[in-house]
C-alpha cells in the first residue's frame, strides 16, 4: 500500500470500527433486555422512505452547523461545551427579530440571521474572555452559561411570548414573506427539505476554507496542536482564544435557524434542544473534517429518524437508539486513539526504514 | 585520573545474554551481552537513541525483553516490574529526580520502602549508616527543597541503597550537575564499588566514563559492539565506536566578529511572576554581525527566562531590546521575528515543533506572515512544501518525505529540521537554545557546522547551552548567568570547564575578592 | 495525552447526556397485547388506534398512563388493535410530526396525541390526512378530523384547594407547579381560588419547578422536594402539586414535614410509591381515561365529535378522589361547592 493509501483506509478504518463497536455492544444491550436484536437492526438499517429521508436531510443540516460550531473550537483545543446554551439564546434572538418583522421580507431574514450570529458570538465570548482574563476553564464556564442560557431564555420568552390559545409558549410568528421555502425532492410527500440545507454547505465550505487554507487557519490549528509551539511561533495564544470563541459561538448561532426559518417558524416550549451535545459527538465522530462531519450528522440523524417507528413497528424503546449514539462517542474517541498510536508507529517504522539505507551507504563510504 | 585500572576483581552479578525487544519503527535491541561485576563501575555508553535506555529499563523491569535472558547475582530472573527488579537488588536513579520537594531527606528514602525498617529512629539509623558507610554526605532532616542538585542526586542513590540495591544504575547522572558535583558524585561511586557493590553507569560524556568506569560497553543501533576495559582505549576511540565513523569537533574558526551592533539589550529584567525575586536582574548585552555569545549556567539561573524575554514571549519585561538599532521594546513575539530573529527553542517539542503535523506544515510555523509559505492571507502550500525539501536536502534532514509527521522522526533530524527553518528568510539573529541536545554525533556535527557558516555569512547568534564544550568550541564570547544576572564574561580561547564551573556556581566570586 | 483526557472526558459526558434519556425509564415493550380487564371481548373490530404518548409515555404514574388506561380499556370493550409510541425529550418538531404520519402510514385510525406538544403537528398531519380521525388531549387544535379533549382542570383544582383550606390546621397552603405553563397555571388559579373561598385570609404559597422550554420541571423529583421543602417549612401543611414526576419529591417532603400532600391526574393515593401513599390527602382527578375511551367509543360507534370537548366536573372528566377517607368530614362542603360550580353559581378563573 502507498503512504497515502494507507492514511486514507486508517482515516475510514477507525470510524467504522468504532460503529461495529458501537453495534455490538447495543446488541448485546438488546440481547440482556430479552428484545429481537435481528428486528431492531433490521428497522433501524431498513431503507427509510421518501418522508424519512427528508427529515434525515433536515436534521443532518441542523446536527451539521452544531458538528462544525463544535468543531472550531476543537481544531483550537477548545472545548466549547456551551453551543447548545449558545444555539438557543441565538435561535431566540433571531425569532424575536424575525417576528417583529422590522425588514420586508428576506432582508428580514437577513437581519436574523445577522443577529443569531452575534448573539450565538455574544454568548461564547463571554466564556473565551473569561479563559484570556481569569484563566476560567472554557468548559466550565460554557456548561454555567448553557444553564444561564436556559433560564435567561425561559425568562425572556414569557415577557415577549404571544397567546394563541395553546399551551404552547413561543414567540411571534415569523412573517410569511421571510420563510425560507423548502425543497421538494419527493413528489409524493408534503416534507421539504429546508432551504437552510444551503446555509449548512457553505458554512462547511468557509470552515474547510479558511481552516486548511489560510493564516488564521493555520494559527488556529497550531495553537489546537500546541500552545507553547504557537507562542514561541509568534501567535497571540489569546488573541487566537477569544477569536476562536466567538467563530465558534457565530456558527452555534446559525444552528436553529433552519428549524426556525423552515419549520417552527417561531422560538417557543416545542423548539428542539440538546442539538449542541449532539453536536460533540458528531464533530468527535466526523473527526473535525467537513466531510467527515457531514456523515456523522447523516448518521445520527438517520439512526434517529430510523428509531422514530421502531417502537411502533418493533416495539422496542426508541431510547435503544439513543444508548448506540451515546456508545459510538466512546468507542470513537477509543478507536481514533488507538488508529493515532498505530498511524504514528507506523511513520516511525517508514521512516527507520527510509533511514536504513542512505545511513548504511555512508557508513560505507566512511 | 583513573585509580582502578587494574583487572576487574569480582564475580559477574548482572550477566545480559541476547537480549531482544522489538518495538514498531523504533530502534530496538538485539543480541545484547553484558556482563557487570560485583565492586566495578561499568559505563554502557552510545548515541541518544542506540537503545541505551531500552536496555536499562529493561534491567530495571519497566519494560520485558522479547528475547534472552537476564542473570542476578547467578540465578536467571524474570523481570516484570520495577518492584522486581528492587527485589532482586537492582537501584535505577534517574536522569529527573522523582523526589517530594516538601518532605525532608529522610523521608523521600523512606517513602515507599516504610516496611523496611519503619519511619522512626530504625529507619533515621540505616539511612545515616548508608550515608557514612558509602560518604554520601546529607543531612536527613533538610527539606529536599533546600537541597542543590548534587546533594539530590546523593539522595536518590541513598533510597536506591536503602532498598538494599546491590546493583545501581545511573542515566545519564552528569547532566545536570557542574564539573566540581561530577567530581563529587565520581568519588561517592568509587565508595560504592570499594564496598562491593556494581554500578551501571550510562552516559555519552566520554571523558567523564574514562575517568570513573572500571570497564565501558559500547551500544551502537541497538546491539553491543563491544565490552573493553576503560584503561586501554582513548575517548576519540570510544567515540568512534559509537558512532562507527569519523568524529567532528567544535573546533574555533578564525573570528568572524564585526563592529556592526546587531543585538542590543539594555537594562533587561524580569519579576516572577505575583513576587518581587528578580528572575532576570539588569542584564546588558551586545552582539555584532557575525559573533556568536555563548551563554553558560547551571540550569534555573535564568537562560529559559532571557531567551522568551528577547523574544518577546513573557509578560511584564523592563529593559530596552533594539535589534540592528530597531526597538524592539512591547512589540509582539511576531513582530521580533519578522524583524529577523530566528529561534531554536530549547525544548524543541514543546516549543519548536507541531509534532502532529506534517514536515511542510512545521516549516510555516514561525513564517505565518512571511514568504514563500505565505501569500497574503492564505497559506501557500506549494511553496511551503518546496521550501520544506529545500531544508530537507541542505541539512540533510533523514525522512521518507516531507508529508511525515514531525513526531515521526527522530531527535536529530527534527532539531536539523527546525535549525534550517529558522536559518530561513534571512535572519540577522539566531537564538539557539541548547541546539544540540538529546541529538547524536552525526546531527550535532551538522548543527555546529551549519551555525558556524551562518556566523561566517555575518549572522549575530546568541547561544544558550549546558555543553560546556560546545560553548568554548562555538563562542566568540561567554557569558555567565547566574541568579538571574551576568556575572563574568570569559575569552573562550583562554577558559577551562573548571573555571567556567566555578563560575557558574558563584564559586568565582569569592575568589575574586 | 492531557488532551486525549481531556477528550475522553467530554466523550464520557456526551455519551451520558445522550443515554441519559434511555436510562431515565425502563423501556418495556408496548404491551400492545395486554388489554385492560378479564371480560375483553375478542379482537373482532379492524379498527387500529395508535397513541402517540409525551414525553416520559407510558410508566409515568400520571398523565401518559391515564391516556393508555382510557385506550386499553376501550380496547378490552371493543376489541381493537393499538400501538403506542413514545416522545423524546428536546426533540425536533419534524420528529413529532414523523410519528403522527407513521402510525397513520401503519394503518392506525384513529390515531391520539397526548399532549400540548403535539399541537402543531397534529394540525400539519391532520390537514394531510383528512380520512384519519385525530384526538389532541390538552390542546385546542382547528381542523375538520380532529377532537380536541380538553379539561376544566381549575374547576377539579378549586375543589381541592377548597379541601385544603378546611383541612389546614395552619391556615398555609402550597401549591408547586411542574412548569410555568398557561395549562398549569390553571390548576393553580383553580386552587387559590378554591381555598380563599373557604377561607379568605388563607395563605396560599405558590412556586414553578421550571419555566419553559425547560420542561425539566415535569420530571425532576429533587426539585419538587426542595420546592415542597420550603413551604412546609414556611408553615405550610398541605401542598398541592401539579408537577407530573416531580410530584414524588412533593410526597417525600410531605412525609418528612408530617404534612398533607394533594396529588394530580389520577388517584395518586393508589399508584403512588407505597411509603408516601398515607400522606396523600386527595387527588385532583383528570380523567382522560374518560375522555379518551369516550372519544374512542365515539369512533368506534361511526360518531366522531371533533372540535373541543371539554370534560368537566359536570362531565365527570375532572374531580377529587376519596381514596383513604381523609376528607370524610368535609365531602359535604365539597359536595356543595361541587354543585355551585356545576350549576354556574361559581365561576372558576383559569388564570391566577
């Protein structure tokens, strides 16, 4: 095999061991627990319908920009812990912008947008300042600010909440004109996939961009690899700290928004939440790399679409579903260790082996 | 200097026989054969990285050999753990002191070992006993913190004997200490062998292992090359046997020193942090186009504090910096470096290197704003990487590609790797901190040849170094920090390591007077 | 390796926050063969209902299983298939609505939504399958297919709270409601008002677990016991709670303080932990049991009222339960106020 060729099967190798892993163990799970381990798989792996697709789709977009907020912090060695508080406080924001409706239509939109990014930027912020000045581990204070998040938003929600008659708390409307319409990909069923879905690949692609192709980039994945390296190299260690922060809240930001813009079409008791955890693990699964980032919110979000009719097909506990994810975090972060370990082991042997040779033919010569 | 030529008296207590152990890509060892003697010192010396420490902590249980067999005093063992290897009479001092500062002698030798005779008046009884029996001087009552590092490495030998060691290996025991501690230390070892004990002592100081070893093994890639008593070969031989060729030296060139100023500190001082002791104390300095300053000091006088001060990397420095007359006072880490300094960071892992990265991607590291890396505020790849096999080639850099991960390759060839980026984009100012430490013969030889060009083209490099000997074979000038200050300035031409030691340990001053 | 710590670390508590869920309640199979009572007739009707539960489903001692017993009930009466599922925490709406349209794609009609949650998706599904009839409970949702089973659960709460003001010996009652919803804050003005009608000057202390979207407040015994805490110590003896799970907290409070504690939904004197079941004065009693073997019963029959039907004391769909006989003193107090409620003498706020 060429160096490259290896790199590519060890790159692919550790995921999917981690996922055999992670299948084993929940069979073994079911097994204990005395349900149909073949049943299980067999709904969970089925090919999911035209609806179920859409909906996989939809939520992959929503898992994809939590994954990459998650993951610019990561690629810093930063562990921002805090998107799901982030993604809220910003979600919010942006449906009580868009509800007023100050803008016509997309321009409105537009403003949201603008304004979940700095809100979601806003809230991480405080936890990278935090870290620069007093030293505050950033996962400490994100997990303080997601339960602040919790309360602030619950406070504020009932001040600006409007009464429809339900028992659904939630904000104004988001006007018509400022909907981002959906895609129809199937004839035969109403679900589209959300518009925002674009939204999602450009913010991989910029991530991609500017990570492995510029300066900032490359100072930000240096300090992630070693901080003392970067100082010595010239990067402002805090500088890069605060920045990475609010890059990473700005994205956290962006999270609710295509369930706001393309589904909910206001913040309220019902909005989706704990996307940002899912976030963690699906950037620790794709291994921080847009594409691989992309398959694990595919991933997830098939495994949780797949579980939705499991237990009325199967009649298993959707919670099952929940035990694999919770697993794959695991075993991936054991089988990307253990892939490292061999990958380097392996260089060290490729490059004895390069050694070999010119150092025996001046031996030689001496 | 050495009083104990004579034949080795004493029967085998450690017999090595074909030792093996492989591990994937690092240099293994195979065919091993060593035979110590009760009441010798016997020197295992060798490149860093012949598998010199494999071998030891192979002797001292931490790691199982795949093959062979390992004799103790007659009877074969199996060695799975240090805690066999103390049971079956084997001592390892290490090269870092595993001592609790805030305990007092006593105690770090009885920790661990309480079962032996207790922690009162049994226990304070044996460790004086050991103590005058062996001359190794300490007073148990002194908190280790108080304690100079000569006398802790006399406390770590006194809990190896404590637990009844009959056989003590040492690595590497002389780095940290001046020449007068070596002195020292090397009569505490005579004591040790005169009462019959066998010591194991690993260095690739040669000199020092002529002075104090009864017989010297040789370990070359791994496997010994052979056993020969200390009196009847030349360190030049040694050396050559280590390294199977030709031996380079540091030798002084014709001075290349201008008048022309490049670095100029003035005033320079540092506070420890949240206190008043003065990390670095007024120090002035100067170095012109194509000088090299050698810094000496025992370590933790301040020579990691002076390096990160001009380079901008530490908080709250007075003093005045000007580089080629520019002031460099408050400017960033950075913008020192694209003024021209370049930077060979003494711990080249934490400091120098992107160990998870590619070769090309280390190159940029430091260049972040400077071509050929860059272009604008993108990271130009292509030249990047042409410029990484630029490096590879002139220094001769040994790796498959420049697609290998830093960590891959070895101590050397990284430290080669990082000398030639920082040679990169013209620098008029080289720091170079302990440049060839942990690197072997062959890298080291490159290094000093590739700094003395550099000086020769008019480069000013600042060097920071604990080698005495490539401080007086390198420096147009030495300097001699201590406490924090610059005591003494030394003509390289006219100094010995004795008087550079003195020195160092503020011996001189009181000559002075 | 500080960093793979660190990482193994983060992994560790991702994995715990995601299992977390599918640790907080035994999964069982949904019993969809077991049928409610000994007297069921056979499986004759091809009628399939499909129950849609809330978050926490069947087990939750209260509001979930009260839907499922009214099902299987009618199940066992009219011998009908049924199939039940189950909501995840935090979910997204698309996942909501992915249920609905399942158990309709599976052939379940008509298929029941319990809870607020489902409002919206209910509506979207509904629209999309006008033959399927839909039953919403707690909500009122518009649409040709669909009945909305609603509750006058202040009128259910005013009698209680009537109960606990004849009963307070210290003249201080609680109320501890799960979260700040319009839905509980029906039950709370429905207490107050109950207990300043026997007594005006009674001290009625009132706090919410948590405000929405933290739905934590249904489910979190610690909070409702430190919450149930407070006003016992605060000279409380009776405390009235409307916190789904939480409620076991408030029990274990009530307990520990020798006080009364009122439960909620059904009667919790029976399905409670034994060790608290004494201490349980009364239950506000909602029968969506009731509601929803009526609703099924109306299908089954080929007679679907949709729109809202609101089952009230009148109706029998909200009431107090006399399990131990603790109120046996005061019932015809009760009774009375009972019956000016019923007859419209007494107007019961639904908003504190």
């Amino acid at each position: 095999m060429s160096p490259r060729t290896t790199r590519v099967v060890l790159a692919v190798g550790a995921p999917v061991l981690a996922l055999v892993m992670a299948f084993v163990i929940t069979s073994l799970v079911l097994l204990a627990a005395g349900d149909s381990v073949a049943d299980v798989w067999a709904q969970i792996l089925s090919v999911p319908g035209h609806r179920a697709i859409v909906n996989i789709i939809n939520a992959a977009t929503v898992y994809y920009l939590s994954a990459i907020a998650v993951a610019i912090g990561f690629r810093m060695n930063l562990f921002n812990i805090g998107v799901d508080g982030q993604y809220r406080v910003a979600s919010f924001a942006a449906a009580v912008v868009a509800g007023e409706g100050w803008l016509p239509g997309y321009l409105n939109t537009l403003l949201a947008v603008v304004a979940a990014v700095l809100v979601g930027a806003m809230w991480a912020g405080i936890a990278g300042l935090l870290r620069v000045t007093r030293g505050v581990s950033e996962v400490i204070s994100t997990i303080m600010l997601n339960a602040i998040a919790t309360a602030l938003v619950a406070y504020l929600l009932r001040k600006v909440a409007v009464d429809d008659g339900g028992n659904n708390t939630a904000t104004k409307q988001v006007p018509e004109g400022s909907r981002v319409p959906g895609i129809q990909i199937f004839d035969d069923v109403t679900v589209k996939v959300y518009g925002f879905v674009f939204l999602a690949a450009l913010v991989g692609f910029v991530y991609w961009f500017v990570l492995s192709k510029t300066r900032f980039g490359f100072d930000l994945r240096a300090t992630g690899r070693s901080e003392t390296a970067a100082v010595a190299s010239g990067i402002s260690v805090k500088k890069m700290i605060v920045v990475s922060m609010l890059l990473s809240g700005g994205a956290a930001g962006l999270v609710g928004l295509p369930l706001l813009f393309g589904n909910d079409y206001s913040y309220g008791s019902t909005f989706q939440s704990g996307l940002g955890f899912a976030g963690i693990a699906i950037a620790l699964l794709g291994r921080n790399h847009p594409i691989g980032i992309a398959l694990g919110a595919l991933l997830f979000a098939f495994l949780d679409e797949q579980s939705n009719s499991l237990q009325i097909v199967v009649g298993v506990s959707p919670d099952i579903v929940k035990i694999t994810q919770g697993v794959i975090v695991l075993t991936v972060v054991i089988a990307y260790e253990v892939v490292r370990r061999y990958r380097v082991r392996l260089e060290q042997r490729q490059v004895a082996a390069a050694l070999d040779e010119p150092a025996t033919i001046e031996e030689a010569k001496a | 200097m050495s009083d104990s030529v004579t034949a080795p008296p004493g029967e085998v207590v450690v017999r090595l026989r074909d030792i093996g152990k492989t591990f994937p890509g690092v240099v293994a060892n195979h065919d091993v054969n060593i035979d110590v003697r009760r009441g010798t010192v016997h020197a295992v010396v060798g490149e860093n990285g012949a598998g010199k420490s494999t071998l030891m902590k192979i002797l001292y249980g931490v790691q199982k050999p795949d093959s062979g067999t390992i004799e103790i005093g007659g009877e074969q063992v199996n060695l799975s753990s240090p805690a066999d290897a103390i049971a079956a009479g084997v001592g390892m001092v290490f090269q870092h002191f595993m001592l609790a500062d805030n305990l007092t002698v006593l105690e770090n030798v009885v920790l661990g070992a309480e079962k032996l005779h207790g922690i009162g008046d049994g226990a304070r009884r044996r460790v004086l006993e050991l103590a005058g029996t062996y001359g190794l001087e300490v007073d148990p009552d002194v908190l280790v913190e108080e304690l100079g590092v000569g006398a802790r490495q006399r406390v770590e030998i006194l809990k190896v004997l404590y637990r009844g060691a009959k056989v003590i290996i040492l690595d590497e025991p002389t780095a940290v200490l001046v020449p007068q501690e070596v002195d020292e230390l090397f009569d505490n070892l005579r004591e040790l062998k005169a009462e019959g004990l066998a010591v194991l002592f690993i260095s690739h100081k040669l000199d020092e292992v002529l002075s104090v070893a009864d017989e010297v093994t040789v370990v070359r890639r791994g496997t010994t090359v052979d056993t020969v008593p200390a009196g009847s070969v030349t360190s030049r031989q040694l050396a050559e046997m280590m390294v199977g060729s030709e031996l380079p030296s540091p030798a002084t060139e014709t001075s290349t020193v201008t008048d022309v100023v490049v670095l100029d500190v003035q005033d320079l001082t540092l506070y420890a942090p949240g206190s008043e002791r003065r990390l670095l104390d007024g120090i002035d300095l100067t170095i012109h186009r194509g000088e090299i300053l050698g810094i000496a000091g025992v370590e933790g006088n301040g020579q990691a504090e002076l390096v990160e001060a001009i380079m901008g990397m530490r908080p709250g420095v007075t003093g005045r910096v000007t580089l080629g007359g520019d002031d460099l006072t408050g400017r960033s880490t950075r913008e020192r470096r694209e003024a021209g300094i370049g930077y060979v960071p003494e711990d080249r892992h934490r400091h120098g290197l992107l160990l998870d990265a590619p070769l090309w991607e280390n190159r940029v590291l430091g260049h972040q704003t400077r071509r050929p890396v860059v272009k604008g505020p993108l990271v130009d790849r292509a030249g990047a990487r042409t410029d990484t096999q630029r490096i590879v080639e002139e220094y001769d850099v040994r790796t498959p590609g420049i697609d290998t991960l830093a960590r891959a390759l070895s101590g050397g060839n990284q430290q080669k790797l990082i000398v030639g980026r920082e040679m990169s984009g013209d620098p008029v100012l080289l720091i170079a901190a302990h440049p060839t430490r942990g690197v072997d013969v062959g890298a080291q030889a490159a290094i000093w040849g590739h700094i003395k060009r550099a000086r020769r083209d008019g480069l000013a490099v600042l060097l920071i170094s604990a080698d005495l000997d490539e401080l007086i074979g390198l420096s147009d000038t030495i300097s001699v920090l201590l406490r924090g200050r610059l005591v003494r300035s030394f003509d390289p031409e006219h100094v010995t390591p004795e008087d550079l030691g003195s020195a160092m340990t503020g011996a001189a001053e009181g000559d002075n007077r | 390796m500080r960093r793979l710590t660190k990482t193994a670390a983060v992994a560790g508590v991702v994995a715990l926050v995601l299992a977390g869920a599918a640790c907080s309640k035994k999964s069982d199979d949904s019993a969809s063969t077991e049928t409610g009572g000994e007297n069921c007739v056979e499986k004759t009707d091809d009628m399939k209902v499909g129950m849609a539960f809330d978050v926490g489903g069947e087990g939750d001692q209260s509001f979930n299983d009260s839907a499922a017993k009214g099902m299987k009930q009618a199940a066992c009466e009219f011998g009908f298939d049924f199939q039940t599922a189950e909501a995840q925490d935090g979910e997204a709406e698309s996942a909501r609505e992915g249920r609905l349209q399942e158990l309709v794609d599976a052939g379940y009609n008509p298929v029941v939504a319990v809870g607020f949650a489902y409002s919206a998706s209910v509506g979207k599904v509904a629209a999309e399958n006008p033959d399927v009839s839909f039953a919403i409970v707690d909500d009122a949702v518009e649409g040709d297919n669909i009945t909305n089973l609603l509750f006058a659960e202040e009128q259910g709460s005013f009698l209680v709270g009537a109960a606990a003001a004849l009963k307070s010996e210290t003249g201080n009652v609680g109320f501890v409601g799960g979260v700040e919803t319009e839905l509980i804050q029906k039950f709370e003005a429905g207490f107050i008002a109950g207990a300043k009608a026997v007594k005006s000057d009674i001290k009625v202390q009132t706090r919410y677990l948590t405000q929405p979207p933290d739905f934590s407040g249904f489910g979190d015994p610690a909070k409702g016991k430190t919450a149930a805490e407070g006003m016992f110590d605060a000279g409380a003896d009776i405390v009235y709670h409307a916190a789904g799970g939480s409620g076991g907290g408030v029990f274990e409070a009530a307990k520990a303080a020798d006080g009364w504690a009122i439960g909620v939904d059904s009667d919790q004197a029976l399905t409670a932990d034994d060790s608290v079941k004494d201490i349980i004065l009364t239950s506000m009693v909602k029968n969506i049991d009731v509601a929803v073997h009526e609703f099924l019963k109306s299908v089954h029959d080929g007679a679907v009222k949709t729109g809202a039907q609101v089952y009230d004391l009148e109706s029998n769909g909200v009431g107090y339960s006399t399990t131990g006989d603790h109120l046996k003193d005061v019932a015809d107090q009760l009774e009375d106020y009972k019956k000016q409620i019923v007859d419209g003498t007494i107007e019961v706020p639904t908003k504190p």
